[in-house]
C-alpha cells in the first residue's frame, strides 16, 4: 500500500510537471505570435508603401502561415490534421481579415499549385516554400486559395495590394537581433519585445532598405564576404559603405509609410540604440551612433525636409547599378 502511493505521488508529480511545461510553451508560444502580428503589421505598411521603389513585388494578403514541419510537440502538429499549412494569424484590418479567412484553416492550394503534395524544401521548411508561392502571385488580379476546415475546402478570391516582395518574421532562436539577406528579414523575439512600434519600424526600414538596394546582389557580384572576413580590408569599406546607404534610405521608407523619419537619429541617440553600440551587430562595420544619428539628420535636412512622403530618393536607388568600390 506505501509503495502503491509512492508510485501514485510520483506520477501525479510527474503529470503536475508536464501540465507546467505545457502551460510555459503555451504561453511562450502566445507571446511569439503577438509579436508576430505586431511585425508582420508594421511590414506591411513599410512594403506597401513603397512598393514604387522596388524591383520585386508580392501580393500583401496579411497572412501570417506556419507548417507542421516547424514543430516537434506532437499536441501542435495535431492541428495539421487539414493539411501541413496552416493559418497562424492574421493581421487585423488587412484583405485576409477582411475577406473573412480564419486562423487554423489548412490553405490547400494557391492559384494552381496545390500544397497537399508540396516536397519538403532542401531548406528552410514548408511554410517558406508557401511563401515563395504565394509571393510569386500576379500582384494585378485577386490571389485564389483554396482553404480546408474538417475536411470541408472553399476558394476564396483574395484581392490583396503589392508591396515589396519580402518575408518577415520573427526569429525565436539564437542569432543576431535583425537581419536581411535580401530575401528573408528576421527581429529576434527577445529585441522585439523591447522595442516600440516606432523603433521596431526603424530597425524593420534598415533592414528593407538592404533588400530594396539589393546589396546582397551586389556584394556578390563585388566578391565582398560578408562572412568571418566582413571586417578586413575592402570587406569592411563595402559592408560599411552598404550599412549607410540603408541609414539613408531608411528615413525614405519610413516616411512613405506615414512614419517620422526622426524617429532614426531619435533611435539611435536613445537607451536602447546607446546600449546596442555600434549596430545592430557590434563591430567595425557600423558607424558610432552618434555618426549614423547625424548622417540620417543630414539626410533629411537635403532630401527630405517635410518629413513625410511620398518620397522618390533616385539619388539612392541609382545605387542599385553600382557595383561596391566602384566611383
């Protein structure tokens, strides 16, 4: 009898411990998602309101997806039943919301390609391959999906602007606190949650402005590594040179947006900009802060002295046919 309710307290113990965890990774999950939405609403405003300065467009529908592939935690993946991706969230006020789409539907299909049979991507996972689907959408005619809720599909025709073709999202694991790689714009979760919309909005402008000037493309090109030799020799005058001429442009997407583009040099000469140094990374390919503060004030005092858009900065977007160390 004393063992036999030794065995039953261990096992309650045990069942206390696992409803704990599960409540944590419930909440930490909750909290991903808040910010999730608040990134993915400020992006949209920044790639819609300068879809006129970009090379690449996509249709900006205010999903937010996630796939079963993402997760280990057999309770999550139970709610793939409908399909391996799925509904996330949705921004509010945005055509999804609009068009009456609901977090958790299955998206089955879009356009003509269905995702019930999509291949697992050699890299990144299924939801980054939905993505690139549904980035390559004609931005000129509604965006068709097919969606499925307990077995039961409907198409919904989605009307949905064009903007800046990029993915943002918000990184829940180690890794720097913001960045692009042309394609791909990550804030890491804990740097998120310390930052204001405003702030968040620059941090997010800086990073678009590398993809609008496609600095990736053009380091490339340049031979310019970016990499553990980043801060050597002409690495570091073209990672350098790339970091300014995204803080200039920077004030031009923001503006275009409806933001005050003094909210940079106010950024960079606040606590937090204070503490994150000399960049977002902290090395040799940054300017001081005090620096970048002054260089965007410049900026604005030449080229943007309303302080508000709509603002064509062709001064830097010739940059775009310039190759890095050429004059």
């Amino acid at each position: 009898m004393h063992r036999a309710l030794i065995i039953l307290l261990l096992l309650l113990h045990l069942a206390a411990g696992s409803t704990a965890g599960l409540a944590q990774e419930s909440a930490r999950q909750s909290a991903v998602e808040q910010q999730d939405v608040r990134l993915a609403r400020i992006a949209e405003q920044l790639l819609g309101g300068n879809a006129a300065l970009c090379t690449s467009l996509m249709p900006l529908t205010g999903l937010i997806l996630h796939s079963v592939d993402q997760y280990r935690d057999g309770e999550v993946r139970a709610q793939f039943r409908d399909g391996n991706i799925a509904i996330a969230a949705i921004v509010p006020h945005s055509p999804a919301e609009r068009a009456g789409l609901r977090r958790g539907e299955a998206l089955v299909a879009i356009g003509d390609v269905s995702l019930d049979a999509l291949p697992a991507p050699e890299s990144g996972n299924l939801r980054e391959a939905a993505f690139d689907i549904l980035a390559a959408q004609p931005t000129d005619a509604p965006v068709a999906l097919r969606l499925r809720t307990d077995g039961v599909e409907r198409t919904v025709m989605l009307p949905a602007p064009a903007g800046c073709r990029s993915l943002v999202e918000i990184l829940v694991s180690d890794g720097p606190r913001a960045r692009s790689d042309g394609r791909v714009i990550q804030i890491q979760f804990d740097f998120a949650r310390e930052l204001s919309d405003e702030q968040l909005a620059v941090v997010l402008a800086h990073e678009l402005a590398h993809t609008v000037l496609e600095h990736r493309r053009r380091k490339q090109a340049a031979g310019i590594d970016n990499g553990a030799l980043a801060e050597v020799g002409r690495n570091q005058r073209a990672n350098r040179e790339a970091e300014v001429e995204a803080d200039r442009l920077s004030i031009h997407l923001l503006a275009n947006a409806g933001f005050d583009p003094l909210s940079v040099p106010a950024f960079w000469r606040s606590d937090i900009g204070q503490r994150l140094g000399g960049g977002i990374f902290n090395s040799f390919v940054y300017p001081s802060n005090e620096a970048r503060a002054v260089l965007v004030d410049e900026e604005i005092a030449l080229y943007l002295p309303q302080r508000r858009g709509p603002s064509w900065p062709g001064h830097l977007l010739e940059l775009r046919e310039r190759g890095f160390g050429s004059d």
